[in-house]
C-alpha cells in the first residue's frame, strides 16, 4: 500500500479558530477608541492643512499633527463615516489653533502624544462626544 498525506478539513468545516472569534458586540469605553472606515486619513489631512503653519518650537508639529489627527478620526468615527477636512477644522479650533503661527505655550496639552500609544488614547479619551458633535451625540 502507498503512503498517504491526510488532508485538513476543509475551512468552511473547520471551528473557527480561537484568535479569530469576534464578539457580537465589540468593547467600549476608555482605552478601546471608536473605529471608522480610513481613519488614518485623518492624518494625513492634518499634516497637510498643518504644513502652511508656522511652530514656534519646530519640535512640537509632530505632536500636533498627531493630536489633531487622531482627535478628527474621533469625530468623523462618530458619525459613522471616514475623515474629512471639516474634522480636523473642528479639531484644530477646539483647541485655539486657528493662527498661523503656533507658540510653544500652545502646544502644551499635545506634548509626548506622538511618542506615547497611552498618551494617545488618554488625550483622545479626554475629548468628550459632545465637544466634537453638537446635540445629541450619535452613540
């Protein structure tokens, strides 16, 4: 008799593997960011509309760039859809950065987030639904 391989059932019959298991309702709260179609587009928008500012401390237009991206990923992902310019308008006036030239001062709030996942999402978790969407909020 000849030697065989045994197969592996096929995938559809398969259990699903344990990794791969989703729950039906995905994790809220603190820490587990609201998810978006394309959010990462949101950073480029931000650097692109930041480009023309002037910083100060050159050093801080990272962390800027960042912090206004991630917080107009926010606001586009509560409203269901993938980020815009109008998001990071909102974002960079919610934070009084509407001149040209950006001080140092200025810049306080959003230093260390560019190096820091933690730092990200607590400074993305302090921004309330409610300052990114006026009336109800839609989660």
């Amino acid at each position: 008799m000849r030697a065989t391989v045994p197969t592996a059932p096929a995938e559809l019959a398969r259990p699903p593997k344990a990794g791969l298991q989703r729950s039906p309702t995905p994790p809220n709260g603190p820490g587990y960011g609201t998810p978006a179609p394309g959010e990462g587009y949101a950073l480029t928008i931000a650097h692109h509309v930041l480009s023309s500012f002037t910083f100060e401390n050159e050093h801080d237009r990272h962390d800027v760039e960042l912090a206004v991206g991630l917080v107009a990923a926010k606001r586009a992902s509560l409203a269901g859809r993938g980020p815009i310019p109008g998001d990071v308008k909102v974002a960079m006036h919610l934070f009084g950065l509407e001149a040209s030239t950006i001080s140092h001062v200025q810049c306080a709030p959003f230093s260390g987030v560019a190096h820091s996942y933690v730092a990200q999402r607590r400074f993305v978790d302090a921004v309330s639904a409610e300052q990114l969407v006026p009336g109800p909020t839609p989660h």
